[in-house]
C-alpha cells in the first residue's frame, strides 16, 4: 500500500482539482514536500522538445493520478504513442487524445478523477474528434460503468491493456468513422489481466531525467482483506532478470542515477518464476529461483548508476539473502518500506496480512543484525473492523518499539469489492477513528524525531537531486538510510553524493553541511 498512500503530513495543500495551492513553505516543509510530491500530487505529461519529426503530430496528454507505479505505467504510454508518431503535449487543450491513468485505493482518488473527466464534457462538445480514456485502477475496478457516470469517455483499458492503447485509439476512431457509429458504438473496453504487459521501449532515447522508477513485478498474490489491489492489478507477474538489467542500462545511458524499483510486494520478485532444473543457473530464491537479492547484486555492478530505492516490502518476504544483498551493495538505500498495518494481532489476522508481530520482529531483526543502519517505514490503519483501544494501543507500542523512521497513517476506508467491505462491518466510528489517527500521527512524529535526531553531529553520505524551489542556494536529497536532507551548495552539485556533516533534525529530516570526503 505504500505504492498507493500519502505521507502522513498535509504539507502539499491541494486546490480543488488537485492541484498543490501556491502555499508559502517552511524551509522544512520544503523538505517533506519534496518527499510527498511523489506519492500524493497528480502528475501531467510534460511536452516533448520540439522537433521537426514532431512537428504536425497528433498530440497525446496523460494525467496521472495515485501512485508510483501509475507514473512508471504512464511514461510507458507515453513512450508507445511516441514511437506510432505522436508527440506529448503538457497542455490538455492541444490534446488529440486525453488519457486518465486511476488509482482504486480510497474513495477520495476515484472522485478526483470523476471530477477531473466530468469538466471534460464540455470539451468533448466543442471538439468531437478528442478521444477521452480512462485506464489504470479505477477502470480495472469498474470497467463499463465508466460510461454510464461519464458518456463521454471513448474508451476503459485496464491495468494490463496499457500498451495497447495506441491500437485502441486507432479503433475508436475507425468506429467513429463507420456509418451510423453514434458516441456509444465507438466505445471500447479491455480490461483483460491475463495479458502479460510488454515494457520494452530501449529502441528510443530515454527522456525522463535522472531518477527513473522501475516496475519489476505486478499484481500481488496476497489477498489482504481490505485490498483492492489484487483485483485491479492481477496475479504477481515478475520481470525477466536480463529484461531489467537492459532497461536499466538503458535509463542509466540516458542520465539515470538513481532507480526505484517498483512492485506491490516487491522482495516477493521471483517467487512465481518455475524453479531452475538441471545445468541452469541458481538463485538465491526459494528452491533456486532469480530473487530480488539477486536482482540488487546485479544493479550493484551497473557503472553509472548511484543509488537503488526499493518500494514496496512485505515481512513474509524477507529473507537473510535479501539483507544481505543490501549489505554487500552500497548502492541500495538502507530504508525499506515494511507495512506493519498494524500492532494487534487479532486486527492482522482481521486484515489477513500473513504475519503477526512476532514474525514481523524476526524479520526486523533479521534486517537489523545484518544492516545495523537500516530504517524502517509503516504504513497504518486505524479504525480496522474491530479494532478496539487495547489493539490501537497495541499499535502505539509497536511503533515505539520498532522506531520506524517514515509513517504513512489512514484512516480505514471501506473499498467496494473487498472482503473487508463486503464481510466485516465498518465498526468503529468516524469520530474514533479520526482521535487515533491524530494519537498515532502525533507518536509518529515524536518518533521520526528521535530517529533523526540520533544522526545529528554525524558526517553522512547524501545524495543531492535537486534546487530547493524556495530556496536556490539550497539543495535537498536523501541520506543513504532514506532521511530527507538538505544542505547549502552549488548547483553543479545536484546528481552527485557529497558528505554531509548534519546539525539539525526535525521529525522529517536533517539538514546539514557539506564537508570534505575523507582522502
Ligand atoms: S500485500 Fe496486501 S496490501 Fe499490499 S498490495 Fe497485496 S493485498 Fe494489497
């Protein structure tokens, strides 16, 4: 869930639509927005740089709304309309075809995207030929009743149609064209989750900065009780080893330093491969299989690349190989995202999460003996069918005692289609559920504060990846154990590690000074 969920401070004020407001920030505001902006803000296609070929080319602009995974998925699109001759274009008025890629997850991210298609209605008036789409999520979840809501979306593409946009359009408009075709009959819908989803698109330069996130897996093949995600997304599905290692030399040939590799259950990579036989090669995975240990030893010889983010982990799946793969690659981040959800053993069983808090403590343990710097980030759910005080307490204390560095905090949200919604009753109330999550909010940031407050007075390796907006002489980046950081520098210092000796801590990070790395 952490692909899906907001960080848990409000800094990013959203207007109406979506939009973050032009609020003034805090120096340390600035740094937990740095944070949010990728889990929380819509992003919008950005043009391409003009070109001759470009020029005169059907125009394509995606909106992306929820999380990391729908930004991947979306550049993925991109890229295939690119190479059928479109350009991207950053204005929605210029656009031939608008597609909306949806997140499932709570109610609020399905409403934002009803907003944003329902004001397109109009523009669908004024200009006939615009092919409207929704894909992603949402239009996994509800398929045709998108037209029923909103008449005038073309075309639904699930979460494992998306290379076949391009195709769809086409169709659309082939439909379009037939004689008699009314707005109902051009329709298409495909949300087949079978299909597997082909990413390749190393024909064409990689235009998408220097950090680049990496699916390499989809689908998840737990089936938490208040999930969504098994539905929308399918059966796990991991990646070739030597696909990845292409795409990201690919990424890393076009200025990639830093990579996130992406999945639901991401340390589960590999697991639903067929188990080596005979002279093939073993991994370090169940019964041999390719892991993600073995996957991270492999990026770790990658020349060019810097630093590898890993979201999301699930406790069933740690493993000694995977902490020690983190150990022996200094590449990789030391801040895993390891969901708790919760401190109560009976709510964990509610949620059917796999684990209870003893095993989720071997784990953390594990990870501890062997990286003795490694962070640890939850995300939480309070007011559970059934939680009672004595299990939110339970909640309190786990998070005391496992001291986690990062805390993403919700508030339960009955999804339509999940066992929860559909078998436990909603129990607790609006207004209880609303007190713990201010409890919990409030013990998260004595926390988060303790934990960077341990490091100030250290010298640190920082990556710096970007100019404060606020602030042009500042630049922020991340510690290698995943703290946000900031420090005072040039420019030219941005894509590149410096050693920080840090001063000053809050609950979302540390800010510091640049001091010479040892000879
Ligand atoms: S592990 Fe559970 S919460 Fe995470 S995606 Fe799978 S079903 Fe959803």
């Amino acid at each position: 869930m952490w692909l899906t969920f907001a960080r848990l401070l409000p800094v990013v004020v959203l207007d109406a639509r979506g939009a973050p407001l032009p609020a003034p920030l805090s120096f340390w505001q600035t740094v937990a927005a740095f944070e949010l902006r990728m889990s929380i803000t819509r992003h919008q296609t950005r043009s391409a740089p003009d070109s001759p070929a470009s020029a005169g080319a059907p125009k394509v602009h995606v909106v992306t709304f929820g999380c990391q995974m729908n930004k991947y998925d979306s550049e993925l699109v991109e890229g295939r309309f690119r190479r059928r001759g479109y350009a991207t274009t950053e204005s929605m008025d210029d656009a031939d075809v608008l597609l909306f890629n949806t997140c499932s997850v709570r109610d609020h991210a399905e409403e934002r995207t009803w907003s944003w298609v329902g004001e397109l209605k109009r523009a669908k008036e004024r200009r006939p030929d615009l092919v409207i789409g929704i894909m992603g999520c949402m239009a996994q979840r509800v398929e045709e009743e998108v037209f029923k809501r909103a008449g005038h979306v073309d075309l639904v593409a699930g979460t494992r149609q998306f290379q076949n946009l391009p195709h769809m359009v086409d169709q659309v408009r082939e439909r379009r064209a037939a004689q008699g075709a009314t707005q109902a009959t051009s329709r298409l819908v495909a949300t087949e989750t079978s299909d597997d989803v082909h990413v390749d698109r190393t024909d064409v330069p990689f235009e998408g900065g220097s950090h680049a996130y990496l699916a390499v897996m989809r689908g998840c093949d737990l089936s938490c009780t208040y999930c969504i995600v098994p539905t929308t997304r399918g059966r796990v599905r991991s990646r070739n080893l030597e696909d990845l290692l292409r795409e990201v030399r690919w990424m890393v040939a076009g200025g990639v330093r830093v990579i996130t590799l992406l999945g639901q259950t991401v340390n589960s990579y590999g697991e639903d491969f067929d188990p080596p036989t005979g002279d093939e090669s073993r991994g370090t995975g169940r019964q041999g299989r390719p892991s993600l240990a073995d996957l991270l030893r492999h990026l770790q010889e990658v020349e060019g690349l810097a630093r590898i983010r890993l979201i999301t982990l699930h406790p069933s799946y740690v493993t000694r190989a995977f902490a020690e793969a983190i150990r022996d690659c200094d590449k990789v981040e030391r801040f895993l995202p390891l969901p708790a959800q919760a401190g109560s053993d009976a709510i964990l069983r509610g949620m059917k999460r796999g684990y209870n808090l003893d095993l989720y403590r071997r784990r953390a343990d594990i990870l501890r003996e062997i990286v003795p710097d490694i962070e640890l980030g939850s995300d939480w759910i309070v007011g559970f069918p059934g939680e009672e005080e004595a299990d939110f307490q339970g909640t309190l204390d786990f998070l005391e005692e496992q001291q986690f560095l990062v805390n993403y905090v919700f508030k339960y949200d009955p999804r339509p289609g999940t066992h929860a919604d559909e078998r436990l009753a909603n129990s607790v109330s609006d207004a209880i559920k609303k007190e713990r999550n201010q409890r919990l909010l409030a013990a998260a940031e004595r926390v988060q504060r303790g934990r960077c407050e341990r490091v100030v007075g250290q010298d640190v390796p920082a990556w710096l990846e970007r100019v404060s907006e606020r602030d042009p002489g500042l630049l922020l980046g991340r510690t290698l154990s995943g703290m946000p950081v900031s420090c005072p520098g040039p420019t030219d210092w941005v894509n590149s590690q410096r050693i920080v000796r840090l001063d000053t801590a809050t609950p979302f990070g540390v800010a510091g000074f640049d001091v010479p790395a040892p000879a």
